[in-house]
C-alpha cells in the first residue's frame, strides 16, 4: 500500500485514484498521521447482513437455544422496593 501526505495526494489525485481502482488501496496521512485509505468500490462492499434487525438476530439466537441455560424463574427476581417508589413524596 503506498502512502501519500494529503498536499501529495491532491496534486497526484489522477495517480492516487487509477492506484486504488487497480485494486492497490492507498492510504493518505494527515499531519503525519494515518487519515484515509482510498479504495476501489469492488473492494469496499461489505457482506450482506445475515439479520435485518436486531430483532431477527435476537430470535435466530434464541431458536439455537442459546438461551436455554437462562433461568428466567420468579423465583430468581427479588423485589427490594415497591414499583414507582422513586416518584413518590
């Protein structure tokens, strides 16, 4: 991956985007410091999601029976104040 300052990565812009759609990713610094990596949009495309929502990965979760050692019992459930106590004078 070859590195560019950001004043050298304008001037050579042209050079810069024909590198990345070339399939060599470059990575551009500013003030010394790592800033960007350029990249083809062929290489950039993320994997489609397996869950549309984090309802559905939670129910896929729960019919591999992940949540079968859970104990949701009552009995587990200890109340130590009554409900809304905070609200009231």
């Amino acid at each position: 991956m070859r590195t560019y300052a950001l004043h050298q990565a304008r001037s050579a812009f042209s050079e810069v985007f024909d590198r990345a759609l070339a399939g060599e990713p470059q990575r551009v610094t500013r003030y010394g410091k790592e800033a960007v990596v350029i990249v083809a949009e062929a290489d950039f495309v993320p994997p489609p999601q397996k869950h549309g929502s984090l309802g559905a990965l939670l129910a896929d979760f729960a019919r591999q029976g992940a949540f079968a050692d859970v104990d949701f019992s009552e009995d587990k459930i200890r109340q130590t104040r009554q409900l809304g106590s905070d609200f009231m004078d």
